[in-house]
C-alpha cells in the first residue's frame, strides 16, 4: 500500500510539472506575439504601410494632350482624339486563361497568338495587348471583368484636312512622337508633359478608386501655322488636275505672302493622307516643295537682270545685241530659236533669250553676279524650320568657269527648291526687301533686309510684266482684273551621261498684283508626259488659276480694270 501511494504521488507530481511547463511554453509564445504585435504597430508601422501600400495602390501615368496644329484662322489641321489602351498583368490573368479567346476575339487578334504571349510573359507585370481602341471598344473589352486586365487613356492624332496638307502637317507614331513635317519640326512644342496619379486598385488589378494627384499633366501648346486652308485646298485640287491633264510624274505650287514672307499654300503630288498609316512611306511623305531640287531654267532670269541693273552698269532700255541669234561659250554653243537682233533688257526677258541674257551676264563681274544670286536666298536655307529643308545648289564664283558663268544666266549649273524661287521672287514683289520664309502666323511683318534698291525691283517688275503681255512667252499665266508679273522656266532633267532630250521640268513663277505685289507663287510640274511640256503651257495655265481664285479669297484689290467706254458710261448713268 506504501508502494502504490508513492507511485500515484509520483505520478501526479509529473503530471502538475508537465502542465506547468505547458502553460509556461503557452505564456512565452503569447509574450512573444503580443512583443511581435507591439513591435509591429509601434516600432516598424511604416513599413507595415508601405508593404500595404505596394499591395494595393499603384502609380499611374496621365497622358497629355498634345497641341492643337491649325490654320492661320484658327481651322484645324491635326487634332488629339481619345483612345484607349489595352494591357494586362499576365500573372492575374492566368485563372481566366480559358476566357482569352473572349478577350482575343474583342482585340481583334489570334486567340492562339494571345495565349503565347501571355504564358510567356507570367514573369511580367505589364504586358501590352492592344494600342488605340475607341472608347466604346475599351468598354467591350472592360465588361468582360477579366482579372488583370487594365485600360489606359491616351490620344490618337487625327488630320481633318487629309492629303491636303498631308506634307505640311506631317505625323506622328503610335506614341504621339511627331515624325515628319510640323509634327516633327516642332515636336518639342506640340507635345505635352505627362502627369502622375495615384490609385487604389481591387484583386483583379481594377483601379477602383483615385487617391491622390502627384503632377497634373501638362498638355502641348497650340501651333498656327501660316497656312490659309482656303487656298491650300485650291492649290492642291488645281496642281492635281494639272498633274492628271499632262500625265506628269510629280508636281509642286508655293504661295507666298509678299508683305510678310508667310506661307499661304504648299502643296505636292503625288501626296499621301497621314490618317491612313498603310500609304506611310518615304517616297510619298517626301515634301518635295521643301527638300527637292531642280534646275530653274529661265525663271532665273530675272534675278540676272537684277544683277545687272544693280551693277549700275544698265536700264531697262539698254541694248544687246543678240545677232545671229547663237553665242559661242569655249565649247559650247547657245541658241535662241530665232535671232532677235538688238534688243532691249526688257525684251530678253519678255522674249526669254538665251543668247542675250548669256551676254549680258559674261559682262557682269562673277562676284557680283553671285553676291545677287545669294542675296535672293539661292545656295542657303529659307529659314523656314521645316525638317529635310534642302539649300540647293550656288557653286561658289571663285571656282567658276566662262561657261559656268554663261550656263547660270539661263538656269543651269544652280539648283533650288520651289520655296526659295519663290522667296527670290518675293523680294522682287517686296521691292527689294528679303524677308525670312515662316510656316508659323505673324502678328506683324518681320523688318526684313534691303538687299536691292526699291526702284530697281519696281523696274524688274515692269519687265516681267511684259513676259505675260500679247507677244511674252507667259501669256497663259494672264489673270483678269489684275496685272501679273511673272516668268516661265522649261529646263532639261539630267540623266546619266548628260541631260535628257525628252525628259523636262515647267516652271512659272510669278506675282500679282504687279503694281502693288500681294502674293508670289511658283508652279513645277515635274516630267508633262503629253505633247505639251513648255513652262508656257504646262505651268502658267496652273498659276493663273490658283493666283485668280485666291487674289479673289482674299479680296485683293483688281489693279487692270478694262477701260469702258464713255457713251456706255453716260447711258448707265441717264438710267
């Protein structure tokens, strides 16, 4: 019995030693996560909230909206539509990996293309799925509640205008980077800031809520260009027709601004519409009226008389003697079709002689014949700002030859862009003044530079004239009710090994009104296919429609009013 008590004593002190040791391990394991908790609240609070911050908000991108490109008056040229984004977080979009060709078939993609490119990217976050859905589109694709899958706001650009001003305007990427023309040129001041934004998102990756603003985005400027849409729409339907009548290759029409130098119209053929990005390519977008060079034939001569009557040296009225109608230059022989005789300065430019602009340049100092042709614009940039601009091509006079000299004076051996001729004949309208070509609207005209007397200018002017009057070769370049100054230019292509018997460029650039110039224009049209090819047919019929409707769109003053007749007169007024 002594025994059995004993071991049942033993037995319970065993058990009360196990119990308290159980409670103890209890106690310290409850201190411990009480310690645990406090440290947590207390001690390291922070960082509890950033881990729950990093679980459920998120930092968003705010796109900007970029500037609004339009006309001098204020008509749109390129414009910012809203378009929405699609991406996903491959890593929640897993589970409803059965649902994909839901999602691929409202993206308008390969559902088995889909799947790849998920699976592939579950160690991602961001996975970009469509780019520039409507909204209406965006919503479809929202309303199936996938997890992870996520829309983004951003703006798609959209050119009203169209192959219009497609090479003026230009374009930019599925990013909103401007790539060509104005969109490029002045990118850094169409294109705005982007802003940030923090949000609460749920489970499935679904921003549900808008906590705070960290940078509100800041949206591009506006740009208003010089561009008057009326006659940028006249320009382009007139250069179009003309291009399809002659069957030409390509095509260009610049109109200037004489009072500020601003561009009123630039247009191209072939021309490409910057909404439709299948016709991208750089054969179409080239701006050609800009970048292209070519040589002017006799639409330089103008410019030479200029030299001439700079020089002090000749007038209007002074005699060349063209007899017997050719010319030798070392090796090289010009002609003009007739032999013309002794005439005028007037005259060679109303008859476009070859022979007796020839002459008269060889009797100009090469320097000074230079120093005109630059202090035209030739050989340098218009300044315009327009991206890919070409200088064309002025051989400096030291490395001139005789026939280097010779070949100038009639447009060869010098290379230009349609916008420079156009800037050269500017300052002839603009008496004498050079101003710097502008893309962008002015509020007031620039000073400009002297770089030719006033009356001679006023005095090339007058001769020009004559090259439209009965009896000039640019009679077809006539406007009714204004007075027009202008010249035409036919001049050879060169091809390998010399220059092309049946390959030619037209030309005619010109002014009006002549007695008080308003605007200057030049017409190229590149290789006429039809039986017709001089500048006098092919281009000046071109000029006199395009200048006639937009003397009338800005209501230009008529300068040549035909003269009545006094009986009519009195009759008119007894009634």
């Amino acid at each position: 019995m002594k025994r059995g008590a004993e071991t049942k004593q033993q037995t319970m002190r065993r058990f009360t030693g196990r119990l308290m040791l159980v409670g103890t391990f209890f106690t310290l394991l409850a201190g411990s996560l009480v310690a645990r908790a406090v440290h947590l609240q207390v001690f390291n609070k922070e960082f509890l909230n950033e881990q729950a911050d990093t679980r459920h908000l998120r930092t968003e991108r705010i796109t900007a909206h970029r500037g609004t490109i339009t006309d001098r008056y204020g008509e749109p040229l390129a414009i910012s539509t809203p378009v929405d984004s699609i991406w996903a977080n491959p890593r929640k979009l897993a589970p409803a990996v059965d649902r994909l060709p839901e999602l691929a078939r409202l993206l308008g993609l390969d559902s088995q293309q889909l799947m790849r490119r998920v699976t592939r990217s579950m160690d991602k976050e961001f996975l970009s799925l469509k780019r520039h859905l409507s909204p209406e589109q965006a919503r479809e694709v929202l309303a199936l509640k996938l997890p992870g899958v996520n829309v983004q706001r951003e703006y798609r650009r959209y050119y009203p205008a169209g192959e219009v001003a497609g090479h003026l305007v230009g374009f930019t990427n599925i990013d909103d980077e401007g790539q060509e023309g104005l969109e490029l040129a002045f990118n850094h001041w169409l294109a705005g800031e982007s802003g940030a934004k923090r949000v609460l998102k749920d489970r499935l990756g679904r921003s549900v809520e808008n906590v705070e603003s960290i940078r509100p985005p800041n949206p591009g400027k506006e740009l208003r260009t010089s561009i008057d849409l009326r006659i940028q729409y006249l320009a382009y339907r007139t250069l179009k027709a003309a291009i399809r009548q002659h069957n030409a290759d390509s095509g260009s029409i610049v109109i200037l601004d004489v009072r500020t130098g601003e561009v009123l119209a630039i247009v191209n053929q072939p021309t490409y519409n910057p909404n439709d990005r299948a016709q991208f390519s750089a054969e179409r977008y080239r701006n050609r009226a800009v970048t292209d060079i070519f040589e002017p034939g006799s639409s330089i001569k103008p410019l030479v008389i200029a030299a001439a009557l700079e020089s002090g040296e000749f007038k209007p009225t002074s005699v060349i003697d063209t007899a017997p109608g050719f010319v030798v230059v070392g090796a090289k022989t010009i002609e003009d079709s007739k032999n013309l005789g002794r005439v005028s300065l007037t005259t060679i430019l109303a008859r476009s002689s070859n022979v007796g602009v020839t002459k008269l340049a060889m009797e100009l100092e090469s320097e000074r014949l230079w120093n005109t042709m630059t202090q035209f614009g030739l050989g340098a940039l218009t300044a315009s700002g327009f991206p890919g601009e070409s200088a064309g091509l002025l051989t400096h006079y030291s490395h001139w030859r005789p026939i280097s000299q010779a070949t100038l004076a009639y447009g060869y051996g010098v290379s230009v862009t349609p916008l420079q001729l156009a800037q050269a004949y500017a300052v002839i309208g603009a008496d004498g003044v050079s101003r710097p070509v502008s893309l962008v609207a002015l509020d007031a005209p620039p000073d400009g530079d002297q770089v030719m007397a006033a009356d001679n200018a006023e005095a090339v002017r007058d001769m020009l004239e004559e090259v439209v009057r009965p009896g000039g070769t640019g009679m077809k370049a006539s406007v009714a009710g204004y007075r027009v100054a202008g010249k035409t230019g036919t001049a050879w292509k060169f091809a390998a090994g010399g220059y092309s018997e049946d390959k030619y460029i037209s030309i005619f650039a010109g002014l009006a009104p002549a007695s008080n110039p308003r605007l200057a224009a030049v017409v190229v049209i590149d290789e006429p296919h039809g039986e017709l090819y001089y500048g006098s047919d092919v281009a000046a019929p071109v000029f006199a429609d395009v200048m006639s409707e937009s003397l009338r769109l800005l209501a230009v003053s008529p300068d040549a009013m035909p003269a009545r007749d006094p009986g009519s007169i009195m009759q008119a007024m007894s009634q």
